[in-house]
C-alpha cells in the first residue's frame, strides 16, 4: 500500500500465490486481514474488484456516489477508481484480478473500462446461477494455489462470469458495442485535461459535433458536452480528496487559466465549491 494526499492506494498482491494475477476470497476474509482505518478508508487500486453480495444490507461508495448493496447486487470498480469498502452487515465474494489476467473476450470489453456503471442487479432468477459461478471459481482458486497448476482453467472461468455481467441490464443501455462510441470515450480519457470542446473530439474521431452528440445521446441519454464536463469533474474530485494540490493547481493541471474559471466550473456542475467538497 502507498498513501498519496488523502487516499491510500492499493497495488494488486495475492497472499496466497504471489505471482497468480486472481484472488477469490470472502468479504469477511477481508475485513480480518484489514485493520479497522484501512476497512473505512477511501482508496484506489490498480486492480479490478467485483463484488458479488449474497446477504445482508451495505452501503459502498465508489468515485462518490454512495450505492446501497442487497442480495443480487453485483459491483465492479476498474483500476484508478476511488472506492471505500462495503459498510454494514453485507455478505459477499469477492474476485480480484489484475488488468492483464482475463481472457481477451470482445463481449466483456465494454465492462472492464473505466466508463461503466459501478453497480448492476441480478435478477433474482439468476441469482443463484452468479453464486455458484463464483463459488466454482473459489473452488479452482484454492486448488491452484495448493497445486501450483497453470491457471488455464482459472482465465476461462473468470471469462465466463465476467461475459454474465456483461449482459446484466444496467439503468442506462450503452450502445452494443458501438465503436463510434468507444473511441469517444478513449479521446475524451486522454484529452479531457486540454480541451472541454466538443468539437474539438469530433473533428478527432472524424465526426461532426451534430453526430457526435447522436451518438452520445444512444449510448448514455447524455450529450457530448456533458459527458465531457463530467469527466473533468470526476477527475477534479479525485485529485481534491487523492492529493494536496490547491484548487489552483488541480484546475491548472485540467486546463484552466485561472483559477476562478475553475471554481465556478466546478460549483456549476458538482453544486459545491472545491473547498467545501475537500472538506
């Protein structure tokens, strides 16, 4: 673990098999391993986390927004969100994993980035169909950490769970596969930093702005430009709690010439002031 400004953040280790890229464990393993200032802190990793509750009642906050957790509910944080742990009385597995460790499945792409819902339901009819999934992937993690096997079978299960997820309705339906969208999303990850323009992203994927906006509009029900200003309010939250800069400085690093610009920006679009929120 390395602490950064506010947030600690977690590089991915297995306990159990150094070098295996997946850890399957129980919430409550969890919370005996981890001391009590670690269970409640805002973190990040560098890994993916699902979370798959079976019972009980939990609240976990994922890039600030708070998501109440029941049975059914399945969470997944990709690497470099903030996330605090579940709180409250919630059973769950859990499947860590590192970027690199699932097969390589078109189906499961648009869920291992960072773009995606944190959360999603299970519909109750599936339900026990996810648990035994996972509770088949526990089974073959204790065994390869006993016999050392190549984890062959280990990628093609967490393959399979992961293309189940992936189908699960969300609240907003993104576009199936829809590349126009996906590279939109991957220009706005490199450039939100320098430019908030909606033009500017078309003119780079090779679309007008008009159509851009459609696309958007199919995939999220947002347009362009405010998933632009959300990305770059996001970020500016993260750097807020997960560092010291001034607000000065976090609105320099994304782009804006004065800080004042800044400021309104965010207390436009976040409702708070960048003090009030660090706060």
């Amino acid at each position: 673990m390395v602490r950064s400004g506010h947030v600690a953040s977690f590089g991915f280790s297995n306990p159990d098999r150094g070098p295996l890229g997946l850890e399957v464990l129980d919430l409550a393993v969890l919370r005996r391993r981890l001391t009590e200032d670690t269970l409640t802190k805002v973190h990040r990793t560098d890994f993916h986390q699902l979370f798959l509750v079976t019972a009980g009642q939990a609240t976990t906050m994922v890039d600030f927004v708070d998501h109440p957790c029941e049975p059914g509910t399945l969470l997944h944080i990709s690497p470099g969100r903030v996330l605090r742990l579940p709180t409250g009385d919630a059973e769950a597995f859990m499947v860590l994993f590192t970027p690199a460790f699932p097969p390589p499945l078109d189906g499961t792409r648009q869920l291992l980035t960072p773009f995606g819902p944190a959360a999603r339901t299970i519909p109750k009819a599936e339900q026990a169909v996810f648990t035994r999934a996972v509770r088949d992937l526990l089974h073959e993690y204790r065994r390869n950490v006993l016999t050392n096997e190549p984890p062959d079978l280990l990628r093609q299960l967490l393959g399979a769970l992961l293309l189940r997820a992936a189908r699960l309705p969300i609240d907003v339906e993104l576009g199936p596969g829809d590349a126009r969208f996906e590279r939109f999303q991957q220009e706005l990850e490199r450039s939100f930093a320098t430019t908030r323009n909606a033009g500017d992203y078309a003119a780079r994927i090779g679309y007008s702005t008009r159509s851009l906006n459609r696309i958007c509009l199919a995939a999220t029900g947002q347009s362009a430009k405010a998933l632009i200003d959300a990305r770059v309010v996001l970020e500016a939250k993260r750097l807020l709690v997960h560092t010291d800069l001034s607000s000065a400085a976090i609105g320099h690093r994304l782009g804006f010439s004065e800080a004042t610009n800044f400021t309104k920006f965010f207390t436009r679009e976040a409702g708070i002031s960048p003090g009030a929120f660090r706060d």
